[in-house]
RNA sequence: GCCCGGGUGGUGAAAUGGCAGACACUAGGGACUUAAAAUCCCUUGCCUGAAAAGGCGUGCGGGUUCGAGUCCCGCCCCGGGCACCA
C-alpha cells in the first residue's frame, strides 16, 4: 500500500497519502472514555480574498505535529479546524460588486480549504464550523441572550466613525489619517446607539484567573495592563457656589489631598455646564466645542503642551477647608474614574506642566529628601495637618478612613477596562434577536415572560418615546440575515437592514418568536405586539468568543454542545495562534466563558489553560509580509516547488516557534535535500528496500545509541514545542545512519516514526515501504531504554583558572582523585601549573575538573 | 514616557551557570563526470602559527562566581504593545 514512484516523487506521494487520510477518516474524532482526551487547538482563520498566508502553516503545523504525535501516545486527540467568516472584507465586497457576502465567503472557504488540505494537516473535518453558518449563529444568538437575560447587555450612545461624505459609518481601519480610505472624504466623532456588553463586571475575576493559566507572562502582562485595576479612593469635593452639591473625583494619591492646589473636569463632563460662571462660559464653551471636533489622534497628538480653561467655579477641599480652581481641560477624560480630577501639581507629571503653563499654586506634601518636583515617589508626609509625619502608604488609608467616616468619600478600584462595544452597524454579522416594543407591550409581555427579561429592561429614547428590548424566544433562532437590496448602509447611521421594511416592521409574537410584517392586519392572539427589530449586527468577535466550544459537538441542535461532549473534551489543552491577539479576542472569549461558567454550561472557569503564540514569519527584507511591499510567500508556491513535507519541515526548521524570524528561500534547499537523504538511504533506485536496510543487521553501539538519544530528544522537543532542536536531531541520527555501512530495519522504521509528525507523507510512504502495516499514525511512538543512551565512558574537560587547557575520556564514575592525578600528567595541562600552589580543585563528576592555582 | 520581547559567525540559529557556535544555509577547495546537475569528502568566528598550540570573541560598562551568552546593576540599539488612566 503505497505508490509506484521510484525516486522521492513529493508530486505523487503527498496527494496519495491525503487522500488515503480523506477516505479512511483518519482523524475523525470520536469520544471514548476510556482514553485520555487532548484537545489541539489553532486560532481558526478568517477566510480572505487573498488566500492562505505563510504565517498560517507555521502554527498550523507546529499543531499539527503535536496533534500527530499525542495520537502515538495513546491520546484521543480532537483537532478542528473552521472558518471565522464575517467581518468587513466581505461586506466591502459585496458592496462593491453586488453579490450576497455569503457567496464570496463560500468561494474564499473553498480555496482556503483546498490550501488547507493541501499541506496534510491532520483536521477532523467532520467538525468543520462556519461562524456565519446559521447552524452555529444561531447558538451565538443564544449565549447573547444568555447576556442579555443576566443583564450583561445594554443599549448606550457611544461614538463611532461617521462620514458624512459616504453617509456611513466607519471602522477604525477604514480610517486613515482622518480620512475614509474610500474616497478619501472626511470623517467625524459621532454617537450612535450601541449595544454594549458588561465585560467591567467581571473586570477582577479576569484579573484573578490570569494566575490560574499557562500563558506567555507578556500576555497576561497585556491582560492586566488592559484591564487596569487600580486603588485609590473616590472623594467628594463640595462646591462653593451651591451648597449641598459636590464633585467627585478618583485618586490612587488620597495621601496627597492637602497638595491639591486644584481639580480638573473633562470637557464632557455633565458639571461642566452648571459649574461655569457666565463671565467664563463663552471661553469654557469654545474650548469644550473644540475639544469635541478632535479626534483621539489629534487629542493625543496635542498632548505636548497642556490646554484648559478655567471655569471661574471653585471646589471645596474636604480634608482642610480650602478653596480650590475648577478648570476644564482635555487631559482629562471622561471615560476613566469619574472623569474629574484633584491635580496635585507637586506630585504629578501632568498637573505640575499644567500649573506651571497656567501659573497654579503648588504645594508639596510629600518629602522627596531634595528630589526635585514633581515627585512621584514614596516618602512622609508634610504640610498635611494631623497627618505630617505619616508615611504615605499609612496616610492614604487614614485620609480615606477618615474622609468615609464624614461621608467625604471612599476607598475604590478603578479599572481601565470599559465595556465592550458590541455592535456594528453593518450587514455581514449575526443580527440581534431582539425586537422593540413600546413601553405598554413591554409591560404585558413581562407579565407573563418575566423569567426571559433582564431585572433591568433596556431601553433607547428617541424622539420622545421610549422602546423596549424584548428578546426572540431561543426556540425561534436562529434570526436569518434577510436578503437586501443593497450593502450599502441606509445613511442614517443604521445599518442595510434598516431599509428592509418588511423584515423591519413587524407583528412579533413574542410566545413563539413569529413575525408577520407590520404592513399586513395583525395575527389574532394575546401574544402579538407591534415591533421593530434591531438593525445592528454583531462584531466579528462574536462568532469566535466561543467556537472551541462548538467543536466538541458541531451538529449539536438542542445546546451550543452536549453536556456529555463538553465534559469529556472539556476545553482546549493547548491553544496556538498570534500574539496580536493578546488582548481582545482572548479577553472577550475569556468574559464570555466565564458568563457560561456561571451559568453552568461549562466546566472550567477558564477556556484556554495554555497558550503558546507562533511568532511571525517576516518577508525576505526582514519587513513585515504586505500586498504592498511585495515580499508576500504563498504556501502554494512552496508545495509546487518542493511539497508540502518540505515547507512544514522548513517552517519549523527556521527557528524556535515563538521568534519573529525572516523568511529565506535559500534555507528551503537544506531540508529538502535533509528528506531526499532519507529516501536514498532507505529505498534503493528501483523503489524497494535499500540493500544496506536489514533485519540481520545489528547497529553498532554508537548507533544503537543515538537512536535512543534521539528518540528521547525529539519526543521531549515536541512536548516543549520545540520543533528545530527536534529537526536538528533527526539530522545527526540520518547523519550516522549514513556513515553506517549497515542498518537494522528497525532503526530505519523508528527513524521513519520521529519523523511521521513532522514529514507525515514521506513518513506513510516509507513506513508502508519498509513492511510497516497500515499508517505509520497508528503505530506507538517508540520508547526509548535509558541504558542504551547511558554510556561506560564520558569526557572530562580539564581546566586550570576557568580556562580549557584539554580533555579526555575517563571510565563513568571517575573520582576527582584519578582525574586530578589524569590532569597533573595531562601535557597540556601540566605547563599551567607547573611550580604554582594548587588553591581550589572544582570537580563536577563526569563533567569538568578546575584547578585553581595562585 | 511606560510595559513586554530581543541583540551570539557571512546567514537562520544551538548551548540544566561548566569545551560558545550543535544542526543547517552560503562561500571556497577537492572527488565522481566528456561536461553539467545531483551526490560524497574537506575548509569555513577573528588574530598569530607550517603545525602543535596560543590569544581574543556572545551589543557596551561594571559586578557576583573556581567558572557567565546564561545570574545581578547601569547604559546603548532593535522589534512589539500601550499611552494625558488621575
């Protein structure tokens, strides 16, 4: 069972081992209690335009090898694969030329799945998923009602992109410098209804998790920094003009109250108005419109010199008494701590350029032993009343003990982390099972279907009335995507399914989740209410916030995954993918498990317990892969060239997975011809067995010995994921197999199994050859004999100072005795220290022997 | 500015604190060949030397250690991420 090829024929060996895989369902994953389960998992592509990119196979691969070697080992290994397919290159597509997304979708699929295939990755493709399959979104649409019930989810104004040229809403990348990148039209800040889910409410058990997983420390490093916890304290400024009202603001420096010479509000801030004297309230008023028409860019560009504007109302300090400026400035923002700040110039960066450009008292409070201002660092406390003389670890809890005892404010945790902006107002994404209802019909349904609604309802006002969020029953999902006239937004900010009245306007029967368009008579029934659906459509993280879930039980109708699957493959055991994807996938997935977690769906806590990212693989310039520089390497170019054995060799060849790492063609060569060894060595030039391949040969001990060297070193490098080392020692071992005039078939036929994961075609091909029965995937990973590899005699180094000044072999267990004795009469040892006093004498048995000498 | 990585031959890179440069690539020389390709052998960090051998060498400057690419301190450079976060 093999092919009929005489020499090393990668053009007929890979199709016919792939396919041989294909039909024998060689991968297919089958629960089975009585093995162990491993869960091999790559971060699933978005199917683009542009094909498969080299930086896909280098993690592909290094999965796969893992996969392939854990099935040897006696694991049930699951690995999967699908398709993250909406997203905006499709809708931009489709909007260009007309044609439904899906259908580009399908074509990118297919030629991604072709790729794919064509590099012999060992995939479960009965467990192929589709994020815009409504098979899987419907499942989607369900853990966000999940959100929605628990009240993670609500409605808010939130700016977005807007270009009034294009009468659309943008992305972030379809921004460039201020511009549309079609068309070139400007763009501006506007805000628009949004769905956002409550990620801040698991902000600290994200925090907390990070140390319960097997992660690169960057990674979590990223986590933390997003989520940004910080504690302080929350105090309450009384205002002088209004008695009874007060400002609050956010400190992590409550030890620093009495330096506070000043506060600053936010532009946007909601006091802003009510606190400005008329004398300031044209100045207050111009610097607020223009900090509005400022992008983020433009505002963190400005950052170099600070700007504000004073708003002629001042602050009362709780702690002392004293009056203190309210000023306005954008260096301040509204969407972090209270958006107002006390600014204590002595001990600040910030505040300190601040009151120097505006010439603002400042106040030290903190002794920085003659450092000079601002200081940022610890120290006791001075000008602070009853509390000079404190240090400031101790000051901060007994200013805000003492502040909370009057009602002044409290301790807090601040977190950077917001919540998550969860919808677009595009076509291609799942859309929203929810309808609004009026305030009336809400109050019936809630009635009688108070379990399904959050404690909470969400709602949106717009022009004087107030809609209800009521979600479709889960039996009626999933919620299709109905077919439009054109992809274009409708150019009021909503997105093309806001044109499709029929679809929009509904008689919705909130019992059963039927919809009938409004402009037909009203069903007959209790349950029917006027409604209108939601136009948004989810972001692409949607879909791939839980599809290592799906891929336990992919057909699955009645849950996103059988309990039963779900317990037996549990969550990934290794996750392998893109560190760009560090913080908002990996986070959103983790916020989302965890809402699973709670709700008892899923075992674990955690989705992901390890993680591992590939690095990139950069063009032959050493600059990043691009279009448009023109150093982009296609893997099919590769397989035409050299097959797919070659390019999954030589990827893992280039380095340790984790390094960015330039491509360089000329390496390719190298392992090519490491494979075409291989083949000379075993199969003879009329394709049988190589003469010098045999069952009465016996290997010689040093042989026998790198075998087991080697089998012991590449089975530890795969578990480690390091793929070169294990490559470099494949190479030494068929490095001596051709220097031995002869070997034993079995060494021929492990050498052929250290192989298999990484070289899979030529493994099956040999393997068949050398008499092996079925796939080389079947048979056990060998094992190696600790005694073979341990050897009667080793090499000692002799050094005099930390200096090499020879070596030689000595039996194992040499004492330090016999190898100083060795030493003294080594010749080249004996010079250095001839006529010296001996010192020290360092002896690391086995290893090396120093002698220190004056 | 802050937070992560990283800096070793002509190149990609190896190296539990213990012989720096494994394994490859490139280049040079040789064998085989009418010739070329393929294949095989030798050389390939720098300096001195015919050789044996010796000296120097892992971004720079210190330190710890019998011994440092590896650990510690201070710099420089490169890459990535975040950034007025109170």
């Amino acid at each position: 069972m093999a092919t009929t090829c005489t020499d090393y024929n990668f053009r007929e060996i890979e199709p016919f081992w792939q396919t041989f895989w294909e039909k024998n369902h060689s991968f297919r994953a089958t629960a089975d209690p009585a093995k162990p389960k491993y869960y091999v998992l790559d971060m699933f592509p978005y199917p683009s335009g542009a094909g498969l990119h080299i930086g896909h196979p280098e993690g592909y691969t290094a999965t796969d090898i893992l996969a392939r070697y854990k099935r040897t080992r006696g694991f049930n290994v699951l690995h999967p694969i699908g398709w993250d397919a909406f997203g905006l290159p499709a809708e931009q597509h489709a909007v260009k030329t007309g044609t439904h997304p899906a259908a580009n979708t399908q074509n990118n699929i297919t030629n991604f799945k072709r790729q794919i295939k064509a590099l012999g990755f060992s995939y479960d493709w009965d467990r192929e998923i589709d994020t815009t399959d409504p098979r899987y979104f419907r499942w989607t649409q369900w853990i966000f009602l999940q959100l929605f019930r628990r009240g993670l989810a609500y409605v808010d104004e939130r700016p977005v992109w807007w270009c009034p040229e294009l009468r659309t809403v943008l992305a972030n990348e379809e921004v460039v410098d201020g511009r549309s990148e079609v068309g070139g039209f400007p763009v501006e800040r506007r805000n628009l209804r949004q769905w956002v889910l409550r990620i801040t409410a698991y902000a600290e058990r994200l925090l907390a998790d990070l140390a319960e997983v097997d992660w690169p420390e960057s990674t979590k490093r990223m986590q933390e920094a997003w989520i940004g916890r910080s504690e302080g304290a929350e105090i309450l400024f009384g205002l002088e003009h209004a008695a009874g009202a007060t400002l609050k603001i956010f400190t992590t420096r409550p030890d620093t109250l009495f330096g506070c010479t000043y506060m600053v509000i936010a532009p946007e801030h909601p006091l802003v108005a009510t606190l400005t004297v008329p004398e300031q309230k044209a100045e207050v008023d111009a610097y607020r419109r223009k900090a509005a028409a400022k992008s983020d860019l433009e505002r963190t560009d400005l950052a170099k010199e600070k700007s504000g504007v004073f708003t002629g109302a001042y602050a009362i300090n709780p702690v002392n008494g004293s009056r203190v400026p309210i000023w306005v400035a954008d260096y301040v923002v509204m969407g972090y701590g209270t958006g107002a700040i006390m600014a204590v110039p002595a001990h600040d960066g910030r505040d300190h350029e601040f009151a120097i450009r505006f010439s603002l008292p400042i106040v030290q409070v903190i002794d920085s032993d003659g450092a000079p201002l601002p200081y940022v660092g610890d120290g006791r406390l001075i000008n602070s009343g009853t509390y000079t003389g404190l240090p400031w670890s101790e000051a901060k809890q007994r200013i805000t003990a003492d502040l909370a005892g009057r009602g002044a404010g409290q301790a807090t945790v601040n977190y950077k982390l917001r919540d998550w902006l969860f919808s677009r107002q595009r076509y291609w994404g799942e859309p929203f099972p929810i309808v609004w209802v009026s305030a009336g019909d809400y109050a019936s349904i809630s009635a009688v279907r108070r379990d399904k609604l959050p404690d909470q309802p969400v709602t949106f006002t717009q022009d004087g009335a107030t809609h209800y969020a009521v979600p479709l029953p889960p039996e009626s999902l999933p919620l299709q995507l109905p077919s439009v006239q054109s992809y274009l937004p409708s150019g009021t900010g909503e997105s093309p399914l806001a044109n499709e009245t029929n679809w929009l306007e509904l008689w919705f029967n909130f019992e059963t989740g039927a919809a009938v368009p409004a402009s037909q008579p009203k069903p007959a029934g209790a349950a029917w209410v006027r409604g209108r659906r939601e136009t948004n459509t989810m972001p692409q993280w949607a879909g791939s916030c839980w599809y290592y879930l799906r891929f336990v039980d992919p057909r699955c109708e009645t849950a996103i995954a059988s309990s039963e699957s779900l317990k037996y493959w549990g969550t990934p055991d290794i996750y392998v993918g893109g560190a760009e994807h560090a913080v908002l996938h990996l986070l959103y997935a983790r916020f989302w498990h965890k809402v699973l977690f709670d709700l008892g769906i899923v075992p674990t806590a955690e989705p992901f317990r390890k993680l591992f990212h590939q690095g990139i693989i950069l063009g032959e310039d050493g600059e990043k892969m691009s279009k448009s520089r023109g150093n982009v390497v296609s893997p099919d170019t590769i397989i035409e060239s050299h097959g797919t054995d070659t390019l999954r060799l030589y990827l893992m060849f280039l380095g340790p997975l984790e390094a960015m790492k330039p491509w360089n063609p000329r390496g390719i060569e190298g392992v090519h011809r490491f494979l075409q060894k291989i083949w000379r060595e075993l199969i003879a030039l009329d394709g049988s067995v190589n003469a010098k391949v045999s069952r009465a040969n016996q290997d010689s001990a040093e042989l026998t010995k790198l075998l087991h060297e080697s089998i012991k070193k590449v089975g530890e490098d795969i578990e480690n994921l390091r793929f070169n080392t294990a490559i470099s020692q494949m190479m030494i071992l068929v490095n001596a197999i051709q220097k031995a005039p002869t070997i034993n078939i079995e060494t021929a036929q492990v050498l052929v199994q250290l192989l298999a994961p990484f070289a899979p075609h030529i493994a099956e091909e040999l393997w068949s050859r050398l008499g092996g029965s079925q796939s080389v995937m079947l048979a056990p990973w060998p094992a190696y004999q600790a005694e073979k590899i341990a050897s009667s005699e080793v090499k000692i180094v002799f050094q005099v100072n930390g200096k090499h000044r020879g070596d030689q072999p000595v039996p194992v267990g040499t004492t330090q005795e016999t190898a100083l004795a060795l030493a003294k009469a080594s010749a080249r040892v004996a010079p250095y220290i001839e006529g010296k006093v001996i010192k020290r004498v360092i002896f690391v048995p086995g290893k090396i022997l120093n002698i220190v000498v004056e």
